[in-house]
C-alpha cells in the first residue's frame, strides 16, 4: 500500500463488503474478493475445521493435531479449496496460531520452514510469491484460523505497516465468520431437528403410492408431512408448515406433528381432528405469548398451516380439511387436473372459532393428489401457476418421475424459503379382499354374519383359530349394533395386512366397555372384543357411527378372487 488514505479505503472496502452472508465459506470468499488485488495478490484463508461446523473455537495454545479447512483462496497459489489438514509445526501458519501474532515472513528459496511443510512450500514457490504476511482469525483468547497474504512480483514487498492492515483484515473478518458460525450452529441443530422429525423413509402402503418432495431453506424451517395407516386399509396423508424458521419452528412442529398422530390414533374425522390440532396450537400460541419479554420469542406470532386427507380405498373417498394451506389438486388418470373443492379453513393457533369444514370427493384409482406448502401455491398448485402442466399430466406418469420433474423446475427457479409437496397416487383395494353384508335389524343379524365371515374366511384361507376368533368379535359387534344401534347395519369384512372387522349403524350413542359383574347375562360384548382383537375403536360418520377391531393377518389374502355382495 503506498499510503494512509489508500489504508483507510481499503479497511473501509474490506467492513462494507465482508459480513453479509451467514455462511462461513462464504464469508471467507467475501474476504479474499475484497483484499485480492488490493491489498494483495494472493489470498488463502484457513479456519478451523470445527467452526466450519458451527463449533464453540478453541482458546490457545492449540493441540498440534488440529484440522484446519480451507475455506476460501483467490490467486495464483494451486490448492485445493475445502482440503482439510493440520499445520505441521515449526512453521508461521502454526505459529501464528500458537501466540495469535500476525508475522511478516520473508520467502527465502534456502527459508527453514518449507522444510517442515514441502507440500506448502513448493506450492508457494511455484507460484513466485516472494513477500508473504501471516494472521490469526481471532476472538480474544479464541482461535478461529489464520489467513495467508501474498505478493508476487508485480507489487512491491509487504512493508511493516502493512501488518497491522492486515490485523485490522483479519480482526473484522474474524468478528463476521463468528457470527456466521453462530448461526450456521443454529441452523444445523433446526436442521437436524427437522430431518429426525421427519419420516426417514415413507412406507409405502398397498393402497397408497407415496413421492415426497421436501426442498429445505437455508435457514431451517417447519415443514412436515406424514401418511398415518388407518383401520380398514385407510391412510391419512398430511402436508403441515409452522411459520418462522430456526429451531423454534423445528420443535413446534414436532409438537403438532405428534399431537397430530395421537388424534390420529383416535380415527377422527379430518375436521375434527384439525378442530382439536387447533386447541393444542392454541395453547401453544399462548405459552409463546406468555414468555418473558426478553425471550426472542416473545411476541412473536404463532402460525401454522396443515392439510389432512382420509383416503378409503374401498369406498375410493377421500376426505379433505385445511387449516391455512391452499387446496389439493388431484391429478386424474385422464390427464386433466383440478385443485378440490375443499372450504379454506383459518391458520392453527388463529383467534376466533371459524370452523374447519371437510369434503368428501369421490377419487378414481390412479388419482395422483398432490398436497403442498403455501410456498407452492404460486408456483404449481394455483390454477394458472408456471409449473401447474406438469401436474396436469401427472396421472399418467411414474409418480417419481413427476415428483423428479418437479424438483428440478422448482430448484431451477433459485426461488427463496422451504417448499414440501406430498404426492400421493391411490389405488383400490381388490373386491376380494373386502365382504359387505347389509344385516338384518334382528337376533337373526348375528348368525347371519356369522355365517357370511366363516364363507369367506374359508376363501381367504385363513386358519381355524383366527376364523373362530373373527367370528366371536363379529358377532359381539353385531349384537350390540342390533340391541344399541339403529338401522341399518352393515358389516364389511377387510383383508389387506390386517384383518379388520367392522360394523355401522345409524345411530350416533358412543359404545363403551362394561366390567359385568359374574351374575349378568349381558355387558360383556365389547370386553371380550378388546380381548381379542389387536385394536378396536369407533369411527363416527355423519349418520350414524363405525365400530370396528383389528387383529393381525396371519396369512395374505387372495386379490385375484372374486369380490361379492353378500
């Protein structure tokens, strides 16, 4: 540098131009495109291994042994960036490291030190520097990594009032890629959050093809998704997004996510289900509320969007309530889509007791319904979205290559914030793997689905202890059906991995268990159906309700034989 002014100006360039980004490769990047060719003509800058990672940086004197990253270089000196090595000792890269002083060193071709790290010598002899400062990355007693300055021929030698340039360098760039270690630490704890919270590897079911596409933001987010097994071969699929980014949005969405599988659990109907999923974001809301005011969350509001789908592959239905999320669009087998018309329901945790309204669409096998964020709806979901053709012939491609299609269309657009879509394609259920009987509303129900389950059980090969055992359990629902319930009942009888039994009546009273007492002839219905089945519960219907059990299918059941009416 040939004077003050031109010292000030290049420490002025250096802190408007280095710090921007969070990322510590980045911002490493920053400083050698500030310093090279203005300070000087090459630039390698090395960090510690552990604060690439987000890690707290060590306090001098460093264990000898300790990675270094080259993180950044600009220049004519031939290495390789995103190398990891430790510093031999013995040289002023380690050092410099040791005591935290920056060093003019002199590039003698007889110098000791390139003895000690050839590697590094020859490199910085084949590139002809021949003046060369060394200086520490540092926080007071914390070492972040060092930063080699070289000048080659075309520039005069390094002078002694440069090294303090280059301190002044080095002391705001370490202050910048602190702060981006501290959020890339933040970021990789949301991050890892949110991957374990996230299905691994969604299971693929019988009657539903799943193809997720999860983009992640930079900076973490609250996306999920989920596809729940229901009794009677149904799947709950669900699209969910908490507002915000970091942890904070990884870990509430862990919370709805599990409070999610627990309603699931109790087989609601979807716009029950997102009713109670609201009290538990409204109670969350209000413990976010009540946080002190030095809480970065105080104040903060609480938002999240969720989408839930029941498909019934017997019945091929599909049943669909929001909350804060745009509609699904379901892509037919003929090629044409369309978004269904589900009512929009408000955001979880919103104010006020709007409702959550569910519809039931009939969905013909091969249906591909695609399910996604909010951060999706402009650019494929809305109907005059850019990427909405490539769902519009979605049903009549592999579900992968579509969901492929789409990643590389969205990933093209650079487009900001986190973006997941679910995509789904249904299938039927085999009518020989199904048995509906309408019942008669007498005593003689019991003996007569007693008698259409032992048929078709003996169809489906199943053996003799599990056939007596289904038909006790059908003929306890049915008798309580008959004697508690109301006209009409019906019995469906479903072999898929489960064989589950079930049985529905129009009346809406709730069965529960009795503990008869030894005396009673009667109240023993469903404490034997408890017993014996896996799971048993009651599916409320909007006439009307479904009582059913599940118990394991100890052997497949036969798609290929024919499905009846009975």
């Amino acid at each position: 540098m040939t004077g003050l002014l031109d010292r000030l100006a290049l420490l002025e360039s250096v802190r408007t131009s280095v710090g921007h980004r969070q990322n510590v490769a980045a911002v490493c990047q920053e400083l050698v495109e500030a310093v090279v060719p203005a300070f000087a003509d090459t630039t390698d800058v090395e960090v510690l291994d552990d604060v690439v990672r987000g890690e707290e940086p060590p306090t001098v004197p460093l264990a000898r042994d300790v990675p270094l990253r080259r993180a950044a270089l600009r220049g004519r000196l031939r290495a390789q960036v995103g190398d990891v090595h430790p510093l031999p000792a013995g040289t002023p890269f380690s050092d410099v490291l040791s005591d935290l002083r920056p060093r003019l060193v002199p590039l003698a071709a007889d110098g000791p030190w390139p003895a000690t790290d050839p590697a590094r010598g020859e490199a910085v002899r084949r590139s002809g520097a021949h003046s060369l400062i060394v200086a520490p990355l540092v926080l007071g007693e914390q070492a972040l990594g060092v930063v080699s300055f070289y000048r080659h021929p075309r520039q005069e030698p390094f002078e002694r009032d440069d090294v303090a340039v280059a301190s002044a360098i080095c002391a705001h760039a370490a202050l910048c890629i602190n702060n981006a270690r501290q959020y890339m630490r933040e970021w990789i704890i949301a991050s890892t959050v949110q991957r374990r919270l996230l299905p691994r590897h969604p299971a693929q079911r019988p009657t539903v093809e799943l193809a997720p596409l999860h983009l992640p933001d930079q900076e973490g987010g609250g996306a999920w998704y989920d596809a729940i097994a229901l009794p009677g071969a149904r799947t709950v699929l669900v699209v969910g997004d908490v507002a915000g980014r970091g942890i904070a949005a990884a870990t509430t969405m862990g919370l709805l996510r599990t409070a999610l599988h627990t309603l699931a659990a109790l087989d609601l109907q979807p716009d029950e289900l997102m009713a109670r999923l609201n009290d538990t974001a409204t109670r969350l809301a209000t413990e976010r509320a009540a946080l002190p005011a030095s809480d970065p969350l105080h104040g903060e509001p609480f938002t999240a969007g969720c989408a839930v789908a029941v498909y019934d592959p017997v019945d091929l239905t599909c049943t669909v309530a929001r909350a804060g999320l745009p509609a699904p669009v379901a892509a037919l087998p003929d090629g044409t889509s369309a978004p269904l018309p589900v009512p929009p329901g408000p955001p979880l945790g919103a104010t006020g007791t709007a409702p959550f309204p569910a519809t039931t669409v009939g969905l013909p096998e091969g249906t591909t319904l695609a399910m996604g964020t909010h951060a999706l709806a402009d650019e494929v979901l809305a109907p005059a979205a850019p990427l909405r053709p490539l769902l519009d012939g979605a049903g009549t491609k592999p579900l992968p290559d579509v969901r492929d299609s789409l990643a590389v269309a969205l990933t093209r657009g650079h487009r900001a914030g986190e973006r997941l879509m679910l995509l789904a394609r249904t299938k039927a259920l085999p009518t020989g793997q199904v048995l509906t009987r309408t019942l008669p509303a007498g005593p003689e129900a019991a003996p007569v689905a007693r008698q259409a389950v032992r048929r078709r059980l003996k169809d489906w090969e199943v053996d003799d202890e599990t056939a007596y055992t289904t038909e006790l359990i059908v003929s306890e629902l049915v008798g309580n059906a008959v004697r508690h319930g109301a006209p009409p009942v019906q019995l469906r009888l479903i072999h898929d991995r489960t064989l589950t039994c079930e049985v529905g009546d129009a009346a809406a009273s709730a069965p529960r268990v009795k503990h008869a007492r030894t005396v009673d002839e009667n109240g023993r219905g469903l404490f034997i159906v408890a017993n014996l089945a896996d799971q048993w519960g009651t599916r409320y219907r909007t006439r009307g309700k479904t009582v059913w059990a599940q118990q394991a299918a100890p052997t497949p059941a036969t798609p290929g034989a024919a499905g009846r009416q009975e």
